[in-house]
C-alpha cells in the first residue's frame, strides 16, 4: 500500500514539473516573439522589450 501511495505522489509530482515546464515554455515563446515585433520598430518601443526581459528575467529565477 505505502509502495502505490509514493509511486502516485511521484506521478503527481511529474505531472506538476511537466505543466510547469509547459507554462515556462509558452510565456518565453511570447517573449521572444515580441522582442521581435520590438526589433522591427525598435524607435519607439525600447521600454517593452526592457519590460519583457524583466518578465524572463523573472521566470527564469523563478524555476
């Protein structure tokens, strides 16, 4: 019984780092592309693409 309960928890528990790891994936895939959309007008819009690299910035240490 002690043996399935732990294999269950360990199955939780990859569960949650996979979603984690989906959810990093997604928001760094956003990023990057507005720091695209950023380089192609890169006059007037400095303070996002600062902005966006404070947000990976901060996932980053989040992991």
């Amino acid at each position: 019984m002690m043996m399935m309960m732990m294999m269950m928890m360990m199955m939780m528990m990859m569960m949650m780092m996979m979603m984690m790891m989906m959810m990093v994936m997604k928001q760094t895939l956003n990023i990057f592309i507005e720091v695209l959309n950023n380089d192609n007008n890169n006059n007037n819009n400095k303070p996002l693409s600062l902005h966006t690299y404070d947000l990976f910035v901060s996932w980053y240490i989040w992991i």
